[in-house]
C-alpha cells in the first residue's frame, strides 16, 4: 500500500480487547436509527448509529461512509 513503508520496522505495537464493547439491541430498535440520506438537501449521515448491518462497530461506521458515497453518487446521477 505505501512502499516508502517498506523501510520501517515496527517499534511498537498494543492490541486492545473490550469484552463489552458493542451495545445489545433489542428487537424492533432499528426503526430509531437514522438512515444516511436525509430531507435536507446535500445533508447525509453517516456512523455507526445509523441505520446499517452492523451495530455500534467500526465496520458499521465504514459501511455507513461507503452508503452516504452511493446516495451521493445517486444524487449526482439525477442532475
């Protein structure tokens, strides 16, 4: 990905592990979660709380990014 890194050696390095970092959702929340397009005009959401697969994570919150990019994309397709 970046070959200037190919130089580098690796001094340090920490792995973290929370037993409890993701919230438990009870059934029927989903409908609370805001969807990425919004009805103000080129205002989108985008995070992990939105409305996405994946709950409260960073894979939520990147697949959050990448579905505000289509509705932007759709809405650049419509001019």
């Amino acid at each position: 990905l970046f070959p200037s890194s190919r130089k580098l050696n690796c001094t340090w390095s920490n792995v973290v592990k929370l037993g409890q970092s993701l919230y438990r959702e009870k059934p029927g929340q989903d409908k609370h979660r805001p969807k990425q397009a919004t009805p103000v005009e080129n205002f989108f959401l985008a995070g992990s709380y939105t409305y996405q697969d994946y709950l409260d994570s960073m894979e939520g919150a990147t697949r959050s990014g990448l579905m505000v990019a289509d509705e932007i994309i759709l809405g650049l397709m419509e001019l």
